[in-house]
C-alpha cells in the first residue's frame, strides 16, 4: 500500500454496507433486469436512479419506490416481489466489522455516511446493533442528502466540525470514493473489514496487533 500522505485523521468516515454490513440483491436484481448489465452498471445505474436517489433521501414511500424502480429498471417482477425481497437484503455484520470497530484509536471520531432508506436502516442500527459502535451518523433518508453528492459530504464536515482533510472515508463504491476526495477528504475503496483494516493500519488508526 501507498505511504500516506494529507492532514492527521481525525474521523473515520464508513460507509455501511459492503464495507462493514453484508448485503444481498445484486444477484436478484441482475436477474430481474431485462436489459443485461454487470455489477458495476448495474451500482452506476443504482447510484444516479432518479428513484433510488428519492427513496433513500427520505422523499417518497416504499410503494411508491418499488412502483417507480421496477417501471425504471425495466425488471421481470412487480412492486411487491420486489420490495419484499428488497426489505430483506441487509443480511448482517460482514465477519470481524464490529472487532474492526472496537479497536480504532482511542480519540478517532467514528462516523458512518450511508445510503440508505427507512426499511434497512432501523434493522442496521437496533436488529443488528450497529448503533453502539459509533459517535454520529448520516444516513440519506434522515439528512435528505446523497452520495455521491458533494453537499452529502459537506453536511458530515460541518456537523462534526472538521476539516474535510481531516476525515478519512472508506467506501465500497469508487464512485463515492472519487467523490469525496473530489470534496477534500482523504478516501480509499475498501470492500469488507479487511480491506478497511489494511488502511487503518497505513493511517496508524488501529494497533497493529
């Protein structure tokens, strides 16, 4: 890995699911989708969906969501098959994530800065006990902000009150990455804990035992 470079962290800055939390879906959805794609259209398409982007800014109910994105990605199953199994694709704390946690520095702020909606986030936060883990987080649907938005990592420097060189963002959408170091943040793609752990180590965030 690089030698680091920028401004002392202060905050690390997770995105939640791929990076700390297992998600299914994308298997479902490339099959449901009639116009074939691969994992990294179907994440752009994902990302910059009109639909997607209302839902998880807290914009638009569930109904409406499922309604609006089967017509948008032009899928095999209707709004209800399609919420039912989308309700469901938060699975659980990806192997050693919540260990990962635990053993950041004592005095580095722990953040998280998700994408999310109001069907997943209460089962990551209370079902699967994330909430404990961290001093803020920001999630789309409550802050009515979005990645890869600049004003979404804007919000999450000036409510914590650092420098964006100060925080340090871990993602595992390059989309994201590319545009929180575009904002001034210190950013690495990182899929899993380990991979979140290699750069932790690099920063000197964690003990490397």
């Amino acid at each position: 890995m690089a030698a680091r470079t920028g401004a002392p962290v202060r905050c690390v800055l997770f995105d939640v699911g791929g990076v700390l939390l297992e998600l299914s879906g994308i298997d479902a959805m490339l099959r449901w989708m009639r116009n074939a794609t691969d994992v990294e259209g179907l994440w752009h398409a994902w990302l910059t969906s009109p639909a997607v982007r209302e839902f998880e800014r807290g914009r638009m109910d569930p109904q409406t969501f499922a309604t609006q994105l089967v017509a948008e990605f032009d899928l095999v199953v209707g709004p209800d098959e399609f919420l039912k199994g989308f309700t469901g694709w938060p699975l659980g704390p990806l192997p050693g994530a919540k260990d990962l946690l635990q053993q950041v520095r004592p005095g580095i702020v722990r953040a998280t800065l998700s994408n999310t909606n109001a069907l997943h986030w209460p089962r990551v936060m209370n079902e699967m006990d994330f909430e404990r883990h961290f001093d803020h987080h920001f999630a789309s649907h409550l802050m009515d902000r979005i990645k890869p938005d600049h004003e979404a990592f804007d919000h999450v420097a000036t409510s914590i009150g650092l420098d964006p060189g100060e925080i340090l963002f871990v993602d595992d959408n390059q989309i994201n990455v590319d545009a929180a170091r575009a904002y001034g943040m210190q950013a690495h793609r990182c899929v899993g804990p380990e991979a979140v752990r290699a750069v932790l180590l690099d920063h000197a965030l964690i003990a490397s035992a």
